[in-house]
C-alpha cells in the first residue's frame, strides 16, 4: 500500500518538476530526499530485534536458509506467483511512458494523473484483498486476483491490436495492476507464516522473485520500438498466465482449511 502511495505522489511530483526543470532537476530533487532519508534513518530508527534471537548470517547460512525455503511448495508457489504477476507490473511500468505519452499523445502531466490512478487503484485493492482474504478465502482471493491480472493483460493486447482508444488501454492498466495488489497479501501471508525464524530471509526471497523477474521481463516491452504498445499487452498476457504455475502449488499444497478458514489472522503485515 505504501509503494502504492508512494507511486501516486511520485509521477505528479515529477510532472510538476518538468515544467520548471529538466531531467537533471529530477535527480537533484531525489539526491535531496534520499540524503534526508539516510539522516533520518540513522537517527531514528534503531534494532528491535533482541540479541537472543538475532543469526549470526553469512553466505553459507543464507545458503542454507535459502534451500530450506525453496524446498516448501508452498514457498515456492508464492515465489512463482508473485514474481510472474510482478513480471507484468514491471512491464507496464517500463512500458506505460511510450504508451501513454508517445502513442495516446498525454502530456507529463497528463500521464502523471493516469500513472496516479492505477497506483490507486494498487492501494485500494491492496487494502481490500487484505481484509478480504483474512476473512473470506486464501485461495478465493488469490484466484479473483490473478483472474484481473490476466483480464487487464488481455486487454492491453486487444487494445493494441485494435487501436482501440485512451479510455480502453487505462481501464486494462488500472484492472491489471490492481489485480497484482489482490495476490500480494494472500500469497505474501502464506509464504512467511511457517517461517517467523527467518522472515527476514523469506521476505528477501519473495523481494528477489519480484524484482529479478520485473528486470528480466522490463527490456522486451521495447523490442518492437516505442510506436506501439503489442509487445507490452503479450509480455502482461504471458507473465499473467506463469502466474498460474504458483497458484496451482499453492492450490495443492496449501490444505483447504488454511485456504478457506474465515476470521484466520494474516501472519505478516496484509500489505508487506
């Protein structure tokens, strides 16, 4: 939720930089607030963790923990599941400025509101799946998620094949990424709650999947060039459906009763 946020404020914070400075003026701006963040965190935030129960880490015994999570099917399935859909994320978010400026003509700060919308529409579902999942079902929830991931990808691919208009490819945005909101709690909640020894550990894995998967998927939106947005809509299609590998060992590893359990507690943050 707070990437979420965190996405709504920055793009219209830089459309409102780029009509008083060019792209240099951006960086300033992000060395000034990092350098805050750095002096704020070394001030203020301090170890909670108690001595007793810190490791004592290294490669071998990250190694070590590494193996032990991706031994459990049911890590493993939140792994693949979250690192797919992610995939898709990352393909918009590499993709959407060649979209939606070059293609659809939106100015910065035109964009800056559509790219504002869909990280609302992250924060909202990404709150609601929270909630719904502790209360309704693990599985439900995750199948309503991926089932908007692969709604909105195949959009964005009708969209680009048919020339359709802005308010076409926007809707399939806003429904794909708010979709990748609804996986993340349940499929986040499954994989750490065994491991509250190494959460740390786990919550790195999952951050890896994510990102390792996002980096290797970013560069193919562009392979056709910046004129059109197909590459992107079958990058979404794919990445939405390997997301399915996960969901189906999850499905069969996860017993019934922790996947539809009403009133069962998240046992990790619903929004990490």
């Amino acid at each position: 939720m707070l990437a979420g946020l965190a996405a709504i404020v920055g793009p219209v914070i830089g459309g409102q930089l780029a009509k008083l400075a060019d792209w240099r003026g951006a960086f300033g701006f992000l060395a000034v607030v990092g350098g805050a963040i750095l002096v704020a965190s070394a001030g203020v935030v301090r170890e909670t963790l108690l001595p007793a129960r810190r490791h004592s880490g290294g490669l071998a015994e990250s190694g070590r923990v590494f193996r032990r999570l991706l031994t459990d099917r049911v890590f493993l399935g939140a792994v693949l599941l979250t690192g797919f859909v992610n995939a898709a994320l990352f393909a918009y978010l590499s993709g959407a400025t060649f979209v939606l400026q070059g293609i659809y003509g939106l100015s910065p700060q035109g964009y800056s509101l559509a790219f504002g919308l869909n990280s609302l529409g992250f924060v909202t579902f990404g709150f609601l799946a929270g909630r719904i999942s502790a209360r309704w079902s693990v599985r439900g929830t995750l199948a309503v998620g991926l089932g908007m991931v692969v709604a909105g990808a195949s959009g964005v691919l009708v969209t680009a094949v048919a020339h359709l208009p802005l308010a076409a490819i926007v809707l399939s945005l806003l429904t794909m990424v708010s979709g990748v909101a609804v996986t993340t709690p349940p499929a986040t909640s499954l994989a750490l709650e065994n491991y509250p020894d190494v959460a740390g550990s786990a919550s790195s894995l999952l951050g890896l999947a994510r990102f390792a998967l996002g980096g290797l998927t970013a560069p193919l939106v562009g392979l056709a060039g910046a004129g059109t947005a197909v590459p992107l809509g079958i990058v979404a299609v794919a990445a939405a459906l390997l997301s399915f590998v996960g969901y189906a060992l999850l499905h069969r590893s996860v017993p019934a009763a922790r996947q539809q359990e009403p009133g069962r507690r998240s046992a990790c943050p619903v929004s990490a």
